[in-house]
C-alpha cells in the first residue's frame, strides 16, 4: 500500500474553508439585499442608544444598568446584547458575515419579544402606552427580516458574496 501526501500545506483539505464558503454564499439577488439593508438600518439607531448613548440613549454603562437591574438580564449577557445590538447592523449594512449577524439579531428579538409578551401583540401605533407598554409585533417583524438573511444569505452587493465568489 502507498501513501501520497500532499506537496504543500494548500493542498490538504480545509474543512474550515467549506464551513466558513457556506456561511458567505449567497445569490446576488435583491430580496435579501433589501432585507439586509433594512435590519442594518432599522437596528443601527437602537443600538447606538444602548451602546453610545447617542440619539437620546443611556449609552453602554446605562443600558447595562437598565438590562441587569430592571429586566434581571446577567450583565456578562446584557453586554453582549449591546455589544451585538451595536456591531450586527453595521455587518449587515456591509454585508460581512450577513448570515451571523442576522442570526444575532434574532436571538436578541426573541430575548426582547419575550419582555413584551405580557402587553400583548400591537405596537404602541398611537403613542397611548408608557414607554415600555407596547407589545411584541415589532419583534416579530424584525425576526422574520433576519430570516431571510439567516436563509438567503446578504444578497445582492454585500461583501459576503464577493468573499465566497473568490
């Protein structure tokens, strides 16, 4: 029996290679595209409250506070909430890593979602609630965004795909 090794270390298989192809393919079409755009969109300005106190947030250390305290979130996984809240949306607007930061992002959904149940299904559409009252539709919306990207991939124009076309 005779053995024939590889020349060079970029012949041998790369099992990592594949798995990570796999995470990047995606059709260059538009649906996921636009999906992708509005989670990046939708989610950046909540994140930047939460993690830079910027357009009328508490920033990192307040929402912390708010997440441990109030909500009784532990604070090793109300950091990483911020931390994906704030860098999800922005992998989303480039499309790097569309299908992780998607997936992020509904875990932290489902999380929040499960804070809203108790009101019940509807936005506060009318301003009529206190803050914090509204229910879990928006949720529901923002996960079924993410779904397409967890499937499809970042679509079209995002960095995943000319990643994985190489």
């Amino acid at each position: 029996m005779h053995i024939t090794l590889p020349a060079t270390r970029a012949a041998l298989p790369r099992p990592l290679g594949a798995t990570t192809h796999a995470l990047l393919a995606t059709d260059a079409t538009a649906a996921p595209m636009v999906a992708r755009i509005a989670l990046g969109l939708l989610l950046f300005p909540h994140g930047a409250q939460h993690a830079l106190g910027w357009f009328g947030g508490y920033g990192f250390a307040g929402t912390l506070g708010w997440m441990t305290d109030t909500l009784g979130f532990p604070a090793p996984l109300a950091a990483l909430a911020i931390v994906v809240e704030l860098v999800a949306p922005l992998a989303l607007l480039l499309g790097l890593g569309s299908r992780i930061a998607a997936l992020g992002l509904a875990g932290l959904m489902v999380g929040a979602a499960s804070t809203h149940v108790s009101q019940g299904f509807f936005m506060n559409w009318f301003g009529t609630l206190p803050a914090g009252a509204e229910g879990f539709e928006y949720h529901l919306l923002v996960i079924a965004l993410a779904a397409v990207v967890i499937l499809a991939g970042g679509g079209a124009a995002s960095l995943d795909g000319r990643i994985a076309r190489r």
